[in-house]
C-alpha cells in the first residue's frame, strides 16, 4: 500500500504536489491545510484524512480532529500537526508511525520501533527549507517513508 503524506500547504496546493501524490491509495495531510479547497482537490487523487494544524480556522477546519489514528495496510498511523504535541507513547499504544508537520522540516527517522515521519512543507516557501511531500510505504517489510522535493 502506498500513502501520500502531505503538510502545511496554508491554502496553496501546487500541481507539482498533486503529481506527485498521484497513484497513492491514501493521503493524509498533517495539518495547517490552510483552505477547505485543498482536501477537495487531494481527495480526486484518493480517499483523505486530515488534520488540524494552527493555522486552520473556520467552520470546516472545525470539522477536523486534532489528532487520529489511521490504519492503512495493517498498520496503525497516529496524526498530529505538531510533533511537540505527541500526547502518548507510540510503541506503547500500539503505533507503527507518526505523522507530523509543523516545522516545515522534512524528516523521517525512527525510536522505540516506530517510525516518525514529517514530510515537510508543499505550501509556500519558507526560509530556504525544500518543498516537498513524502511517500509512506506498507508491506510486509513494514513501513518505510521517503521525502519528495517539489523543487529543486
């Protein structure tokens, strides 16, 4: 199984992103969405759940949990915006990876068996940090994520 990862796009979904999200059986998005019209264009690539993130304001972003816990190929994905906010203990409960945003920092490492996964920002630039999205891959090899630039 293939999931698109996705964060802080703050209103502006770039087609780059949109391509390169495309064949995934999932997407999650990890918050700062920034405009209910980008869950609305990722969800004609595949099924979405999102989210909260700080930026999001309004009667839809109201409608988005500030964390979830999402299995995709048997295996249990824990979502949050911002990682600092992580409220339980992963291996403890059971989760195979974290999702996070925030930060606009891609990152994929592991501690205590679980995988952490921020795939960066695909929104505006910031400071001289990449553009990116990520992939997470479920198979029988467990999970694994990788890091996409938009931009060179």
């Amino acid at each position: 199984m293939k999931v698109g990862l996705i964060s802080d796009t703050h209103g502006l979904l770039r087609p780059q992103a949109l391509e390169a999200l495309a064949g995934a059986d999932l997407i999650l998005h990890a918050g700062d969405v920034g405009a209910e019209g980008v869950l609305e264009a990722l969800a004609h690539v595949a099924p979405v759940r999102a989210v909260r993130g700080n930026v999001d304001r309004g009667d839809w972003a109201a409608r988005l949990p500030e964390t979830e816990v999402v299995e995709a190929g048997g295996t249990l994905i824990y979502l949050l915006h911002d990682l600092n906010a992580l409220d339980l203990e992963p291996a403890a409960a059971g989760v195979g990876v974290v999702l996070s945003g925030h930060s606009h920092q891609p990152a994929v490492f592991e501690r205590a068996g679980v995988l952490y996964v921020n795939p960066g920002s695909a929104g505006p630039r910031r400071f001289r940090l990449p553009v990116s999205v990520g992939w997470l891959h479920l198979d029988e090899g467990g999970p694994r994520a990788e890091i996409v630039e938009l931009e060179g």
